[in-house]
C-alpha cells in the first residue's frame, strides 16, 4: 500500500507539474548549397559535434535536412559532402520558442588529396568568399549579446580591431581614422542608402540602426582593401544578408522596453510550398528616458519602422525576394519664452528635426546550369530629411536662422553573374546602373544681411555607373589569388576612376595563414556639396560642380593563428594613402572634407588635398566555448591630412590608440533558466578639435576658431563600461528574455568638445552619454 501511494503522488505530481516532467526539445534544420553557384547539396552528412550516440542525418535532394527532438543548449554541426572541404557551424543557441534555419554553403576542394587536414568553421570565414582581408563576418547572436550594442551593426562593430565611435549619441564610426562618411551600405548585394534614423546629410550614420537584429542573417564587416565587386567608398563596407523566414512554422516575436515596442512575425507562404515571409515593425518614443528623469535633453523624439524578407521559389532553379525597410524619425524642441528662464544661448532656440528613409527591392536569382548563378535586382530607395531653427530676440520675437530640406530617390539595376570554371577558379562580375533624382535647399542665417542666405538650391537628376569583375583562383589548397578591377563614374561632371584590386592569402598549416590586399578605392561627394552657391559679379554660380572623386590606396598585410579550435588570434598592419580630396584652396587654408562629419560642405573647393592612415591591429577571439566568450580589439594608428599650406596635421579622427574588450559568460539555472552576463569596456585616445578664438567669438557673438591651429587640440582619453545583465527562460513552444543593459555603467563624463556660450562670452565643455540604464522584455513564441 505504501508503494502504491507514493507511484500515486509521484504521478499527480507529475500531472500538476508537466514543466518537470518533460524535456523541452527543438529542432535545427537547415540547406546545404555550393558556395559559388548556390546550388543545392543532396546527400552531405550533417552531424552533431560531441554527440554519443550519434546524432546526424543527411541532406534530401533539394539539400535539405532536419535535426529533430533535440534537448535546448549549444550546437556545433559538421557538414561534409565528398569533393569539398569540411566545415563546422559553431555555438548554435536552441532555444524552445524558435526553430534554428540554417543556410550552410561549402567549398570544393581542389585536389582530392588534402596536404593537410583544415576544419573551417563560419567564424573562420566571411560570408562572401572573395575577402581575403581586413573582413570579418558577424551573426544575429553578437548583435544581440553585445553590451550596449542594442540591436544596431553601427555600434556593435565599434567591438572590432581599428573601429572607433565618434560621438555617443549616434552610431557613426571611424574606420582606420577615415571619415565616418566613408562607409559603404548594402543588402542583398546592392547598395543601399544609409540605414539610420535621425541622420544627417552627407552621413553614413545616424542615431539608431532602422534594420531590426530579427532580419538578419550573418553578414559581413570590411575595414579596407575591399574586392572588387565593392565601390564607393574609402573607409569600410556593411555587406548585409536578410535571413529567410520560417517556411514550415509560424513564429513571432516581441520586445517591449524602455527603447519602445518591436514586433516580428514569419512563417510559410502556403502550405506545401517553401516560400516564406519575414516582417519587423518597431515604434519608439525616446523622450521616455527623459520622463524618468534621464538628462536627454527638452527635445521629443520619436521614431518608427518596418522592414520585410519575402522569399519566393519559382521552380528549381529559380527564386525570387522582395525585401525593403523603411523608417521615420522625428525631433521637436521650443524655445523657453520665458526671459528669465534663459541659462544658454541655446534655450532661445526652437527647431524641428525629421529623418525618413525607406528601399524596396526585387531580386531574382537563377541557375542557369551547373556553372552558371545568376542575380538580378532593381531597388528603389530614397530619404528626405530636414530641418527648421528659428531664435528668440531680445523682444522675443522669432528669427528664423536655419532652413534645409534635402529629399533624394534613386532607382537602382544591379546584375550580377557567378562562374565556376573549374574546383580552382571562379569568375563574378557585375554592373549597378543608378538613376539619382534630387530636390536641395539649404538656408543658413547671415548677420550682414540679418536674414537668411541660400546656399544650396537645386534640383533634378543624373546617373552614376559602376561595374566589377573578379577571379577568385586557388592554385592549390594552401594559396588563393583574388584579382579584380572596378570602374566607377558619375555622369553629372563625368568624373571617373577605374580600380585594379587584388589580394592573396597562404595557409603555412593547418593553423596559420598570411594575407595580403591591395585595392585603389574611390567615393563621390555627398551630392549636396556639388550645388554650393556662391554669387560672382551678381551671378549665381557652382564652383564644386566639377569636383571629382576621393581616392585612396590601401595596402594590408595579416596573419592569423588558431591557438585552439575555438580561440584565435589576428594580427594586420596596414597603410592607406588618401589623395585627390577636396579642400579649400590656398597656402593658409587648413580645411579638409576629410574631417567634414555632418552637413554638406558649401565653400568652394579643390580637388588638392592628401591624407595617410596607417597602424597595426591585434585581435584575440574565443568564439562562444564552455558558455565563454571574449573579444580582445587593439589598435595603434595614426591619420594625418595636407592641404595647400604643405603641412601634415591630424584629422579629427586621430586618437592614435584603441583598446576595446568585449565579454560575455552564461550560466545555466534550474528549470531551464538561463543568466547571461555581458561587459564592454573601450578606452581610447580622444578625437581633435580646433580651439575657439574667445575675443573674436564674444565679438561676433558665436563661435570662431584658431583655423591656422586646426585640430591641434586633443580631447582627454574616452574609457567607457558598459553591462548587459540578461535572464532567459525557456518554456514550451516559447523562450522569455529579460535584459538589462546598463550604457556608461561608471557614469565617466568623457569629454565631447568645447562651445562657445554667447549668453556668458565663455568657452564651456560639452560632455557624452552619462549612465543609461535600458530594460527589455522579449518572447520568442
């Protein structure tokens, strides 16, 4: 009887307690493809590292394959078909509210028998098989794991090796001390414009990423000597690739916190066919944070967006995607009418501020045969944004002071074919064709005329032209060639440049490789820059209208070591020789575009001007091992500019010096709990500034500087910590997260310039981002 009561007790428990009860499982499944033609891979092995009994399978002939019933934790998967190199996908978080959908490409071996035995892993390589330097490749998990990354690539990469955040309130980054403005976007294999809310003309950045982590799939970094298929750009490349929505199971997830609201939904189609769709709304109100009392300010800020992956089958050769994105972003402050309440000169000011930017795209990808891939897009992109200032008087009167509103469109083409002669060689050549359309006004105040002054207004349309080829060639498994040109042209001045590119890396063994890259490299001028006004004699005229392009050499040379399989180490030195960049002509002259970060330039310029980047990098990874991550970044740079008085000064971006360590260890709980901890400490050398001439600026009555002392000035060294504290609970068919992210944990005032303040006749200091603390709910269901 007393058996009998306790088999009874243990099965009500277990009635009243099925959390206990079972084992929460999930599934990975996934594609295995050829890496150059995209084709499908029936019959590669698919196995689970570490696994006793074994667990693995094999892909159908579409190259398919499915893991099932798989208790939560993390995967490593070793996928291998015969005739190609074997590789592993490493650290696969399963978790109960999602499936894992993998797209896992393989490369063919180029002789039967090995040399030697080298393993691959997806952290190992970049996506796009063409970088052979200065490329890194990161995944949605790093995005999301990083401390104070939240969710944005821009402030995410300033985790890597010659990566510096320019300002904490936005996500620009300088590359190697390149201007922010030199970084190139694209998705999908096209160029895209710059993907940010709150953004200024002529960036590259802006307050917060538009893109949602939940649409991306593992995408590419590149911090110079880019291959050939990239242009446009002259500091580094956000390669961006979209992941394919869930094509068997509906999921959603959503995120509320102190940032706003985000939701994301995908599933298949319909039933029995493998297309999928994938779509992300966010809405946020960031003057929130002030209504808790955080200092951001008086201003109401807002923004709002949407982005979508809608992947559709053909036939089986054949696919067509319809993605895009699109945001909103606006900012509003008043002036106090209050006199008395006056503390800054700034407090008379009241202005409006908005930022809209959206890209819908088509792609169409076709086999052709066994050789043969080709891609197909046409995109429609475009942003406006503005801004209205006005100044209260001493008779509290409004002064308007600063009128701009720059909308852009564009249509792109892109075609794009990859080759595949033989396990050895690989051709890919394409052509983008752009059609840009604009409508440029810019208004500034000018006290002479105590009114405002224009100095930008144009509008209607041109083209630009770029197109590549590239041979990738592996003579033998240890050394690989990557030669390539690119052509660039700008057909409102026709001003052009044609850009050989090449690169080459030695496997020395099974852990050590060299790599070498060499690439001319050039970028166009923000548009607006090209319609500055100046008046001549009583006529309008455009003196940058035939500026041509910036041009750079780079010159890289690395070597990478696997100390272990799952930690490595990364050391490249580089130089870059920047010429052709527009200044302001004339022996005394110390203005750069180089150092231009916002807003468009409109004194007249020449194509005269020179810059030199050069340093040394190191890099210390553990990818994700024993629930251990860490990210160990330092640089050693230097970046200088000339101009017509023949003297090398540092850019703005010349800290000289950059220590970043990125960390995170994860501890399992009871019940399928999950602590994560996450920290990120950047100490760097401070940005250059210009000082202000205190007896001409309390003359004038704003800011006036010491230009023949240009950039002189060094802001103190920036040291900032930030944390990411994170609790994750899986349930049945759900996962729950709660994260706490804590931005300047310590609270540092890390100095960002100085100002003059009319209202005292004061030079005053200007600091960043004080602690923020930013709390998030999210269920994956």
């Amino acid at each position: 009887m007393h058996s009998f009561t306790k088999v009874f007790a243990v099965l009500f428990f277990m009635a009243i307690n099925p959390l206990q009860a079972q084992q929460l499982t999930q599934t990975i499944r996934g594609t295995v493809i050829d890496q150059i033609t995209k084709a499908p891979m029936p019959g590669a092995t698919v196995m689970v590292l570490g696994s006793d009994p074994v667990i693995g399978t094999s892909s159908d002939v579409h190259g398919d394959f499915k893991l099932t019933g798989l208790p939560l934790g993390t995967y490593s998967l070793k996928v291998n078909f015969m005739g190609f190199k074997e590789i592993i996908s490493p650290t696969i978080q399963l978790n109960s509210g999602k499936e894992v959908v993998l797209t896992i490409p393989l490369e063919e071996n180029v002789t039967q028998i090995d040399e030697f035995v080298v393993t691959a892993t997806e952290k190992d390589r970049t996506v796009n098989d063409m970088i052979q330097v200065s490329g890194r490749t990161f995944s949605v998990e790093e995005t999301r794991k990083f401390a104070a990354a939240v969710n944005d690539p821009g402030r995410m990469a300033t985790s890597f090796s010659g990566v510096t955040g320019t300002d904490d309130g936005n996500n620009n980054i300088s590359i190697r001390g390149n201007s922010p403005n030199g970084l190139l976007w694209r998705m999908e294999g096209i160029d895209i414009p710059n993907p940010n809310h709150f953004v200024n003309p002529g960036t590259s950045g802006g307050g917060i990423s538009i893109l949602s982590s939940q649409l991306l799939a593992n995408s590419d970094f590149l911090t110079g000597a880019f291959p050939a298929e990239y242009g446009n750009a002259l500091s580094g490349a956000f390669d961006l690739n979209l992941r394919k929505g869930n094509n068997e199971n509906r999921e959603f997830t959503i995120q509320a916190g102190i940032l706003g609201l985000d939701l994301a939904a995908e599933g298949p189609i319909a039933k029995n066919y493998k297309g999928s769709y994938l779509v992300n709304y966010r809405y946020s109100t960031l003057s929130l944070l002030s209504n808790i009392g955080l200092p951001l300010g008086d201003f109401v800020t807002n923004f709002q967006d949407l982005s979508f992956n809608i992947y559709l089958p053909t036939g089986s050769k054949s696919n067509i995607t319809l993605f895009g994105f699109g945001g909103l972003s606006d900012q509003k402050g008043n002036a106090l009418t209050d006199s008395l309440n006056w503390e800054s000169e700034e407090d008379r000011y009241g202005s409006t501020f908005f930022s809209n930017t959206g890209a819908a795209g088509i792609k169409h990808s076709y086999s052709l045969n066994e050789a043969n891939f080709l891609q197909t897009t046409v995109l429609a992109s475009g942003n406006g944004l503005g801004t209205t200032s006005s100044r209260l008087d001493d008779n509290l009167q409004f002064q308007d002071r600063y009128y701009n509103k720059y909308s852009n469109s564009k249509i792109t083409f892109s075609s794009v074919l990859n080759t595949k002669f033989s396990a050895k060689a690989n051709l890919r050549s394409g052509v983008y064709v752009n059609q840009l359309y604009y409508n440029l006004r810019e208004d500034d105040f000018e006290e002479g005329m105590r009114g405002l002054k224009t100095n930008i207004n144009s509008k209607g349309n041109t083209q630009s032209i770029q197109a590549f080829s590239q041979l990738n060639y592996r003579p033998g498994e240890r050394l690989t060639f990557n030669v390539g040109l690119h052509y660039l042209q700008l057909l409102l001045n026709n001003s052009n440049s044609v850009e050989p590119r090449v690169s080459a890396s030695y496997v020395l063994d099974e852990k050590q490789r060299l790599s070498f890259g060499y690439g001319l490299h050039s970028q166009t001028q923000p548009l607006g820059t090209y319609f500055a006004e100046q008046e001549v004699n009583g006529q309008i005229i455009l003196p940058n209208e035939d500026l041509g392009l910036s041009k750079s050499h780079h010159f890289v040379l690395g070597y990478d070591r696997s100390l272990t399989p799952y930690l490595r180490v990364k050391v490249e030195t580089y130089y870059q020789h920047l010429f052709d960049i527009p200044i302001k002509s004339g022996a005394d002259e110390t203005y750069s575009i180089i150092n231009q970060q916002w807003a468009f330039a409109t004194d007249p310029l020449v194509n005269e001007g020179f810059g030199r980047n050069y340093g040394v990098e190191l890099t210390l990874e553990q990818f994700m091992h024993n629930d251990l991550y860490f990210l160990l970044s330092t640089s050693l740079y230097s970046s200088k500019y000339k101009t017509n008085e023949d003297v090398w000064r540092n850019t703005a971006y010349n800290g000289n010096f950059n220590v970043t360590l990125t960390a995170g260890k994860e501890y399992k709980l009871k019940r399928e709990r999950i602590l994560g901890l996450n920290v990120r400490a950047i100490y760097t050398g401070g940005l250059r500034t210009t000082p202000i001439n205190l007896e001409e600026s309390i003359e004038k009555g704003e800011e006036v500087y010491y230009d023949h002392l240009a950039y002189t000035d060094q802001n103190p060294a920036y040291f900032r910590t930030d944390l990411r504290f994170s609790l994750k609970k899986n349930k049945p068919k759900s996962t729950r997260t709660w994260a706490l992210d804590i931005q300047n944990a310590s609270n540092r005032k890390n100095i960002y310039g100085s100002y003059f303040e009319a209202m005292d006749g004061e030079i005053k200091t200007s600091y960043q981002a004080p602690l923020i603390p930013i709390l998030s709910y999210r269920v994956e269901f």
